[in-house]
C-alpha cells in the first residue's frame, strides 16, 4: 500500500505541469519534458535495418523450428548468451523490443549464416531504434513492413509488424512469417485496426503462414479479439501445456501447416516474457 502510494503521489508530481501548464517548477519540466516526450519515428526509407546477411537462398530442415520472444530491450544480463542459443537451434527467431543498442547489434553480428532483419519503429530516449527483429537460415524471399496507424498514448510512438517469406526446400513450401508488436495501452479498438492492417496485407496470400509475437492482450476484450480474429482468417492458436504465464500477451499462430511440438522456456528468465517454440512442417 505504502508503494502504491508513493508511485500514485510521484506520477501526479509529474502530471502537475500537463492538468495545469500554470506555476510548474523547473524540475517537473525537466522531467515531464523527458519522460512525456514524443518520441521520433523512423522515416520510411529506414525502417528495414539489415543487421545480417545468411547468404543462403532456401531452409533445409524437414521439420521446422520457430522461437518467438519478447526480450525486454536486453536490459537483464545473460540475455545475449540465450538469445544467440535460440537463434542456432532455430530455423526462424522472431524478437520483439529489439533494440539497436551496440552490445545487440554486435551479437546479431555474431549470428554465423542467419539472416537477421529489423523493422524499427521509432527512435527511444537514447536515440536507439526500436522495433522487431526477424532471424532466419535464409535470407528472405520477400520482405515487408507495416506500421501500426495508431500510436501509444503520450509518447505517440507506433508499432510494428514485420513479414519475412522463406522457402523451405525440403518441404517444399514458402512460408510467410508475421512478427507482430501489438499496440500497448489503448484502446480495443485501436489494437483492432492494427490487426485488420496485417488481415488487409495477407488476405490473398495462398501459401502458408506463421504469425507470432508479444500482443499486448492485457484485457478479455482484446484477448476475445485476437481469437475471433484468428478463427475468422482461418489460423489455429497454438495451445502449450502446462502453460504459467498467469497473464497471456504472447503467442503463436498458424494457417495450412502441421505443428508437432509446442514448448515455453520459463527456466529461462533474462526477459520479463517467456520465449516459445514451435516445430511444425
């Protein structure tokens, strides 16, 4: 209760200089001005930010291996040693919060025949870019972004969605993977229109798709939402046993393929999301 208090009388401290812009002090400018403030967004000409080249055309696994994570922008230490762990074991890693800060983007350096693609959104307080980041055994044979139209409240900053395309030659198949950021505190109607925007991009495509990523569903409205979305576009949400997360905001779907495995890595915990995998074919 004592902490509530103190967060609920520091965040009106701050709010003093936005309710009534009259008789602030210098130090509440000073921090409102930088905790409120908007942040740049990437121009389009640099939303795609090739951090890695695989040099390779096609995927050759027959059973296909997919990570999804959230990794809480690297701020908890050991990140980088599971991160680069996933990314060797899997076919395709799809990270959200990626941010180019120079320890990460000298690990994605260290990503031997992977393709590692980003979309960024904005640029944060620090001036590092912040998006989602796509890594793969290939390079992609088709590559696309979409910015949410929408944008979080107070620092107005959009969210992304990044769509790679890769081709797994023992399978036979090219297969579009969606790594999505869902827009976080707004409204349901907004995170609606951010989805009808992937829904508007894929609602021709014939081959088939995985689409995963950290959805942001803190509530049952947008949690109903995202199931009745999946279940009209013809995706099957993957169920994990077992599953603690006593919140859900992250998940994998997918549309025409056969997934034979699907696992959560709670032992791992240098994010606040917990990583899943999928195998399928």
């Amino acid at each position: 209760m004592r902490y509530t208090f103190l967060t609920f009388s520091f965040f009106l401290f701050l709010a003093t200089p936005v309710i009534a812009k009259n008789n602030s002090s210098p130090l509440q400018n000073k921090i409102v001005s930088g905790f409120f403030a908007k942040r740049p967004h990437v121009p389009d000409s640099q939303v795609l930010q090739l951090l890695q080249v695989a040099n390779k055309k096609t995927i050759q696994s027959e059973a296909a291996r997919l990570t999804v994570w959230n990794i809480y922008k690297g701020k908890i230490d050991g990140l980088a040693g599971d991160l680069f762990n996933f990314v060797v074991s899997s076919d395709v890693v799809m990270i959200q919060e990626w941010i180019q800060t120079s320890n990460l983007v000298n690990l994605a350096k260290t990503f031997q025949n992977t393709n590692a693609t980003m979309a960024a959104g904005f640029w944060n307080k620090d001036d590092f870019m912040t998006g989602v980041m796509t890594a793969a055994k290939s390079d992609p044979t088709y590559t696309e972004w979409i910015r949410s139209q929408y944008f979080e409240p107070l620092i107005k900053t959009p969210k992304m969605a990044l769509l790679t395309e890769y081709y797994f030659e023992k399978l036979n198949k090219h297969i579009l993977f969606i790594n999505i950021h869902g827009l976080n505190r707004t409204s349901t109607k907004k995170f609606a229109r951010q989805m009808e925007q992937i829904e508007e991009r894929i609602k021709d495509y014939k081959n088939p798709i995985v689409f995963g990523g950290d959805f942001n569903t803190r509530n049952k409205s947008r949690t109903k939402y995202l199931k009745d979305w999946a279940a009209r576009n013809n995706f099957k949400l993957i169920q994990f046993s077992n599953d603690p997360r006593k919140k859900i905001l992250d998940y994998i779907m997918t549309r025409d393929l056969t997934v034979t495995s699907a696992t959560l890595y709670p032992s791992i915990v240098t994010s606040d999301h917990t990583a899943m995998g999928i195998e399928f074919y």
